[in-house]
C-alpha cells in the first residue's frame, strides 16, 4: 500500500539522474524529456551553473527569514524588472504566486471582483482554484472564494459583459497551457489591455507556465506587446528548486505594507542563489535559439498533421511550448503510452492535446529524434 494520498496518477517509472534533456530511471532506462519536469527545468536538468551557484549557496545560508536584509532577492527582483517600474514578491510556487497577485489587486483597488477565462489553470490553493474556471478541478471543493466572473477565451463581449464596477483585475494566461495549449488571439489580448485602460482595471497575466523564455522571449506577454500591471511566475524560474514570483507595477507598492501578505520560505537564499543563475542565462541569445528551435519544431509537426489528418486535428503554440492537438482523447492516450515505451516523456493538456515542453536547451539531433518518433508512434496508431 503507498503511504501519499492518491492526489496523482503516477507513472511506475521512478527517475533516478536527471542530465539536460535525458532521464535515467531507476529501472536504468534513458529517456528523452519533452516535459522539463512540466515546464520547470527550462535551463536543462541539473543545468551545471545553477548546480555552482546553489553549491555556493550552501556553504553560505540556506534560511534566513523574511525579516532580514536579502540580497538576493533585491538583485532577482531587479533582473525580473528589467528596467521596467515592477517590484517583486518572492514565493515558493506558482499557485502563491497568483495568491499574492489576488490579494495585491483586491488591496491596491479596493474592489473584489475578477474576470477569469474558461479552460485557464491557476493553481489549486483557494484564490488560484477560485481563478481557475474549470469544474474538474473544482468539484467537491466549492463553495469558491466569491467574486470570479469566468468568460469564454477570446471573446471580447464576454469579457465586456462581465465588467462591472467592482471588477479589480482580468488573470489570463496568453497560451493556456492546462487547457490545451491555447494561444490568445492577438487581438483580443489588444481589447483587454485598452479595456482595462478605460476602465481602470488590473491587467493580471499569469507567466508561471509561459515565463522564463520558453516562448522565445523572457515572458510571453512580450510577444503581444503588453505591458501587465502584474505578472506571475515560477517554474522556470528555479530550474528545479521551488521559486516563485508575483511582479507589479511600481504604482502598486504602497498596497502591501508590513504584515500584508508573506511566507516562511518564499525567497529564501539557497532558491534566490538558483533563480538569479537562472535569470543571468536567460539571455537574448538564448531566446534566439528557442525561437529557431520552435518554428523548426513547430513546421515538423505540421508536416505530421498533414500526413496524419485522421489523427491530429492541429498544432498550436509558440516557440518550445507547442501541443498537438489530437482527434480523440483516446489518440492522446495511445499515442503517449507509445512514446513512453520508445523512451519519450511527453505531457497531455486538455481532453486531447499532447503538450510539448522540452527543455530550452534541446539540440537539434535530440529535435530529430522527437520528430521521428512521434512519426514512428502515428504511423503505429495509422497502422
Ligand atoms: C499557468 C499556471 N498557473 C499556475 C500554476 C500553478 O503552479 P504551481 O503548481 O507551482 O502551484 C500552473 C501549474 O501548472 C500553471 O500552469
């Protein structure tokens, strides 16, 4: 009998080294990852320079408590700036994250309400599962914190409906990831940024899935050309120790005051050392590389789902974050129960969307073999 509540379906396989994009499982089997530990090991599994700076890191201070001075988290919150007026709270995931954000647009507004969208994923505390409009991950846990108004993606009037004067802020991911790797329409997420303009509303992007370059740019919403009053992030940004950030804009500061919100762990050195490493190497050049690297990727898959039409309906997505969406949820199960036993670790996201979220630092003869054994497991299931 296992001792863990039963909150996962868990693969048998155990991993036992992680290097970059292979993992060795117990069992001494490699496989090709296209998961990153779901979106986290952007940087490549046990990436050496992180390795260094928590190695460093722990011969100096694992803890200090937020009542102290931390450097750390003064130099990441500025990298995370950019140059731009946002200052940081620093978390351990991406549901406190969005915790943070909520409270920050209730507190900096003094109105209650938001506007979430279908099929979003925001965490699984109360304020992110409230956020998160999808009965499957609600049921059994209601009542919800009141105040979420939940509208259809990409569907301005919807949102235009639901605004009401005690709207505080719109949360949406601009590629649900959860959902199915659903991008926004470029010009729906345009109408948000004026709306909330005209109506002095919080625009709220949630960046923990889509930050940290894996969309060929430092955040996403860069690709749109928005400017977010507040963002959210994790995974990436810890490449594998728990590190999580709520950004907003500087006019938001004097919101929070001393006791306002915190957390025992949220930024403690030893993941300040690891997201500052991280931060450093995400640079312009790497963004470069994922962009290349994506559209590559991305064109191969096309090419499979002309090949295969009677299995992928289409493929979505932007640089390294890409899904395929199949034409049955029963494909999707097929199709990754054959990738697993060729020693490909891919994620499903939605009812029938195989979701590929490789490591940024996958080299192209790794993107091949990806490319031909998703082939090799279509023409399978075609067969
Ligand atoms: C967009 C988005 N927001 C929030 C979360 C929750 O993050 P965490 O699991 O770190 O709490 C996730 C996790 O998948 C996510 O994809």
């Amino acid at each position: 009998m296992s001792y863990l509540f039963p909150t996962y379906l868990r693969s048998k396989l155990e991993w036992d080294k992680a290097l970059d994009c292979r993992v060795t499982m117990t069992n001494g089997e490699t496989f090709l990852d296209l998961t990153s530990g779901i979106g986290v090991a952007n940087l490549g599994h046990s990436n050496p320079e992180v390795k260094a700076a928590l190695e460093h890191q722990l011969d100096h201070v694992w803890h200090e408590s937020n009542l102290f001075t931390n450097s750390l988290q003064e130099s990441a919150g500025k990298k995370l700036a950019g140059g731009k007026d946002y200052v940081a709270f620093f978390c351990s995931t991406g549901t406190e994250a969005n915790e943070a954000a909520l409270k920050l647009a209730r507190k900096a507004t003094g109105k209650t309400d938001f506007i979430t969208f279908e099929n979003g994923f925001h965490g699984r505390t109360y304020g992110g599962m409230s956020a998160t409009a999808q009965e499957k991950i609600q049921k059994g846990f209601k009542p919800m914190v009141p105040g979420f108004h939940y509208v259809p993606y990409n569907d301005i009037e919807a949102v235009k409906d639901a605004l009401t004067p005690n709207t505080a802020g719109i949360l949406l991911e601009v590629i649900q990831g959860e959902g199915g790797v659903l991008p926004a329409d470029p010009e729906f997420l345009k109408a948000i940024a004026a709306l909330c303009k005209e109506h002095d509303v919080l625009l709220m992007i949630d960046e923990v899935q889509t930050g940290m370059g894996r969309t060929g740019k430092m955040f996403a919403f860069e690709n749109y050309g928005l400017s977010p009053d507040i963002f959210t992030l994790a995974k990436g940004l810890g490449n594998g120790v728990p590190v999580g950030a709520m950004l907003g804009k500087t006019k938001l500061k004097d919101a929070f005051s001393p006791g306002s919100h915190g957390t025992t762990f949220g930024g403690n050195p030893l993941v300040m050392s690891a997201a500052n490493k991280v931060l450093d190497l995400m640079t312009p050049e790497l963004f470069a590389t994922v962009q290349k690297k994506g559209a590559w990727l991305k064109d191969q898959l096309e090419k499979l789902h002309v090949e295969f039409p009677e299995l992928i309906k289409g493929v979505r997505g932007i640089g390294l974050m890409l899904g395929i969406e199949c034409n049955d949820p029963e494909v999707l199960k097929q199709l990754q129960m054959l990738l697993e036993k060729d020693h490909v670790l891919t994620l499903s996201a939605g009812k029938e969307t195989l979701r590929l979220l490789p490591p940024l630092t996958i080299d192209q003869e790794e993107l091949e073999t990806a490319v031909a054994k998703l082939k090799k497991a279509f023409l399978e299931l075609n067969a």
